[in-house]
C-alpha cells in the first residue's frame, strides 16, 4: 500500500468525522496525519516494519495502531464501519 492510498483513506476518516460532526481536534488529527503521511520521504510500510511509526507527526496511540492494521491487513475496520455509516456517499479511497 502506497503512502498516498494510506493518506487518502485517513483523509477520508477526517471528511467522515466532519460530516458526523465528531470532535474537531480527532479531526485535526487525521487531517494532519494524512498530510505527514504524503510528505513522507520513506514508505510507511517501512515504518511499520522498522517500528517507527511515532517519527510521523501526529501519530498517536490510537492512529499508530490503524496505520500498522491499515499496512499489515490491507483494511482498517474502523474505516470500514465509518464507511457503512455513509453508504449514499462515494468514497475517495477505497480499501
């Protein structure tokens, strides 16, 4: 999985979150993990591997733990529930 396909998935949690009028500074969140993660020089996978995932900025515990499911399973549940919660909505990225 690309750092790009990684950013767009976080990017659409953060649009998600918005439309359900969650807590602005989880969205904040994600928003700025998604852009951390584009900027990235070296993959994300590599990070994940290498236990680095704390040198991106932002990344907490709770977002650290959907980037490593995100990067070691392909999916993140937690996406895939938001996701159910909008069906009507055309996704930007698709995992």
């Amino acid at each position: 999985m690309t750092n790009s396909e990684i950013a767009a998935v976080f990017s659409d949690i953060a649009e998600m979150l918005g439309l359900k009028k969650d807590n602005i500074f989880k969205i904040r969140a994600y928003q700025k993990v998604a852009r951390a993660i584009t900027e990235l020089a070296e993959p994300v996978e590599q990070l994940v591997a290498e236990n680095r995932l704390n040198e991106i900025p932002g990344a907490g515990e709770a977002i650290t733990k959907k980037i490593t499911e995100l990067v070691t399973t392909g999916r993140l549940d937690y996406y895939e529930r938001l996701k159910a919660e909008f069906p009507e909505r055309a996704h930007s990225a698709r995992v």
